[in-house]
C-alpha cells in the first residue's frame, strides 16, 4: 500500500499502532520498511486493547492454526479486534488533520477469507462520510478528505504481483499472526496461509522464513 502511494505520486507520511497485540514482530517490520522506502516521517501511537480483550491478538485465546479456505469463510473469526479499524482510522485521521492532508491510505482488504467487518467498502464509505463531518477540513477546507483502499477488491495474489511491480521487498515484511519468539512466522495461522497461496500462485517463494 505504501509503495502504491508513492506511486500514485503521493509523499506518504506513516502511522504505525502499538495496540496490545501478542507480538511486535510487525512493528519492527514497519520500522524496516518505513527506513528502506525513505519515509520522512513515521508516528507510533500506542495504547492497550488487551484491557478489553475479545480477540485472540489482545487476549490469551488461541490463534486459529491450520484451517481450510472453508473454514476460514465460516463467520469472523476470533482474530478479528473489536473496532480496531475504526480506532486506527480515527488516530489517522487526527494525524492527517495536523499535517493538512486530504488523503488516508489503509491497507483494508475484503477479499481474502478473514471476513472482518471493518474491512468492507460500506464501512470504508461510511467512515469517509463521517471523517468528512467530524473534520475542520472537513467542513472548511477546499479538498473533501479521500480514504484510499488500493488494495480491497485484490485478492492476495494480485496484492503480492502488484508489490513485485513495484519492488517491494517482501522479506522485510510480516502478515503472522502469531509468530515465534525468534520473529519467524509460524507458516499455519490463516494469514499465514493465505500469504502462503498468494505466492504459490505467482509461482514464486515467499521470501520470510517460516517455522514450519
């Protein structure tokens, strides 16, 4: 998503959330992308979702491991966080208002089998017209704010031949869920697994080392 927006002629500035989640792994992946794309500037929030709980990334319920396609359809799943998009886009949305931008870019996909809520087009439509109510900019400016989601009518193979195209290094990054202590992915949580088929289906091998 990030190098879709540079390509798109933007000059991204990133936001990356410390929320609770079991693992920092991504946030280190984040750090490492945000110094190798040449970002000007990267803001971490943080704030604890555990206090809440109801996921199994805030929480001590387990992450799914090894499911089918099908299985994945069935339902949201318990990694779904409860409002978390919502929470993330309003932090980003405060964060475009301080540096008077008019364009979010969120790496929302509803395609793949996770079947999250916040991850849908009538959500993302919904979020922009509120973010256009709730705004200074909003109300006052000449540009009506743009919530960007290059990324959520592509399927996961589509997702990773597009980045290819556009050089991202794939090994700098992270989808797991639930990766080990030593960073490595765990190759069977349903991310995994669907990063997983993504490059299988571009006949190429994923970059990151799996533990299994």
């Amino acid at each position: 998503m990030l190098a879709i927006a540079r390509h798109e002629g933007f000059e991204p500035c990133a936001i990356t959330f410390r929320y609770g989640q079991r693992h920092a792994v991504e946030i280190e992946a984040a750090r490492r992308l945000v110094k190798t794309m040449n970002i000007a500037e990267h803001l971490e929030v943080e704030f604890d979702l555990r206090a809440m709980g109801g996921s199994a990334l805030t929480s001590s319920i387990a992450v799914p491991k090894g499911r089918s396609a099908e299985q994945m359809q069935e339902g949201i799943p318990v990694t779904y966080v409860p409002a978390r998009n919502t929470i993330f886009l309003s932090f980003a949305l405060g964060y475009a208002e301080s540096l008077n931008a008019n364009h979010i870019f969120v790496g929302v996909n509803a395609l793949d089998f996770t079947g999250y809520p916040d991850c849908r087009p009538e959500y993302i439509r919904a979020f922009e017209t509120m973010a256009r109510l709730a705004t200074k900019s909003g109300v006052e400016g000449d540009e009506p704010l743009t919530l960007h989601t290059p990324l959520i009518e592509m399927t996961k193979s589509q997702i990773i031949k597009c980045g290819l195209g556009l050089n991202v290094d794939y090994s700098l990054t992270c989808s797991c869920y639930d990766p080990g202590t030593s960073g490595k992915a765990c190759g069977t949580c349903d991310a995994c697994l669907l990063r997983l088929e993504g490059f299988r289906e571009n006949g190429i091998d994923d970059p990151v080392v799996y533990q299994s």
